[in-house]
C-alpha cells in the first residue's frame, strides 16, 4: 500500500506534471482563463489518464513493441470520447468552455509520457494510481492558475464577485487573455526558482551532466521526460561502474608494482646467493 500512496504523492508533489515538468502547456495556457474551467480540463485529463494508464498496464505484455505508440493512441482516444460526450451529455457549460481542448487530450504529452514511461513497465493497479496522482498534480496545477487570472483579471473567484464593492477598482483583463497565461505561469517558475523547488528550470545540475547526456535528439527509447528516480539511479549507476573501473585500475598498478618489487628482490637475493660460491671453489682448491 506504501508504494501505492508513494505513486500518488509522487504525481501530486515531486513530479507534478505542469510545475515540475512542464509537460502539458498547450491546455495549461489556454483553458486556465477561470478555476472552473481549469478544474473541469483537470478532472477531464484525470478520467484518461487512470482508465488508460490501467489498461495501457494489463496489456503491456500483449502489445507489441513496435505498435506501441499506435496501440496508445487508440486506447487513449477512446476514452477521450467517453469523456467527451459525457461532459456533452451531463455539463455542456464546461464542454462549451473548453472547446477543441477536450478532443486534443488525446495528444497530450502528460498522458503520453506516463503510458511510455510507467504503465508500459509496470502493472495495472499501480499504474491507475500513477494516473490518478498525475491527474491531480495537474488539476491542482492548472486550478491554481486559472484562480490567479480569474482574480486579476475579472475579480471572482470559481464566477463569485469579490472585488466589485472596492471603490475604484478595475480588473486587469489583460490576465484573461493570451499574455496573462504566460505571465501568471512565468511569474509562479520564477517563485519556485527563488523558493529553490523541485521544478523543469530549477535542475540541480547541468544538462550533460545526467545520466542519460542530456541529447534529446538522439534519444531512442522515448521523446519524454524520465522520471528523477530513474535518472537518479541510471546515474548512481554509472558512477558505482566508473568508480569500480578505478579500483580495478588501482588494484592493477598496486600488483603490477609489488610484481615488479618481487622481482627486483629476487633479483637481488640471486645476485647476493651467487657472490661466495667462488670463494668455495677457491677454498676447495
């Protein structure tokens, strides 16, 4: 069960997927003009992600390696158009509001990111809890933003008027449109990057010097981002072989140099052994 809540945590704080990752932007900047709407794309991308993740795990033994990413593709499409008609069917408010952005999950690269890099390897029950976690580190993460250009830019909060009966005050509409996306999400990396988080811009080391070299072009496992842990111990790896390689190396010249001294003694004591046997033949004589 601790490995499950871990999975969960995981989503929500050490990897959330649009503060840590940075993954998800498209929806990220243009649904969050208002909470209610950041909280319904949240949950929408939530569904996908649990059902595909769960599915994507009790078949990954089945699919075969090289149709994969199509295989992904149709599983995680089909539940974007339960979703779809769902919201349709039963919140037509919310689907009207989110427009095209409902049909685009399926090319989100949260959901594809978590199909490739976790429920592709490991089992179905954890991979529904991996979804789950990722699904509300986003939902917490685009809610926030949209409660922040919601409240700058109208002056509600969840569609409640708050500011209307301060005298003099106007909202600054410019946060609930384009810019103020890009703004609200700038200025909340750059406290993150103050406050020293775990966050995309805030790396504790240099690119090349991870476990994988930092070459994304030339990756051929996946276009996504690895999981910290897995780069974590891929490096802690690397470090324990070159570490090994040294000790070898070290070991090789320490016994090269005692071979060597070995031989310069005998060498010696041969040397010291043949100096008196001429004086005994001498002697005999």
């Amino acid at each position: 069960m601790k490995k499950y809540f871990g999975t969960l945590f995981n989503g929500l704080i050490k990897e959330n997927p649009t503060f840590v990752l940075m993954l998800g932007m498209c929806p990220t900047l243009a649904v969050t003009t208002s909470a209610i709407n950041g909280i319904g794309m949240g949950l929408s991308t939530t569904a996908v992600l649990m059902m595909s993740n769960m599915f994507i795990g009790l078949l990954r033994n089945v699919i075969p390696e090289k149709v994969r990413i199509p295989a992904y593709i149709v599983i995680i499409a089909s539940f974007v158009t339960i979703v779809d008609l769902l919201l349709q069917a039963f919140v037509p408010s919310v689907y009207d509001a989110l427009g095209i952005y409902i049909p685009l999950i399926v090319v989100n690269c949260i959901i594809f990111g978590r199909a490739e890099a976790f429920a592709s390897k490991n089992g179905p029950v954890v991979s529904l809890f991996d979804g789950i976690g990722m699904g509300l580190g986003f939902t917490c993460a685009i809610t926030i933003i949209g409660l922040v250009r919601e409240f700058l830019g109208a002056g509600t909060l969840f569609g409640i008027d708050v500011m209307s009966g301060i005298p003099g005050y106007t909202p600054a509409s410019i946060f609930i449109m384009a810019p103020g996306a890009f703004f609200v999400l700038s200025v909340l990396t750059a406290l993150q990057n103050k406050l020293k988080a775990p966050s995309a811009t805030n790396q504790e080391a240099a690119c090349d010097s991870i476990a994988c070299g930092g070459n994304c072009a030339s990756c051929a496992g996946s276009v996504f981002v690895k999981n910290k842990e897995m780069v974590e111990q891929a490096r802690a790896a690397a470090e324990a072989q070159k570490a090994a390689e040294k000790a070898a190396k070290a070991a090789a010249a320490k016994a090269a140099a005692a071979e060597k001294a070995s031989a310069g003694t005998a060498a010696e004591e041969k040397a010291a052994a043949g100096q008196p046997a001429p004086e005994k033949e001498g002697k005999g004589e």
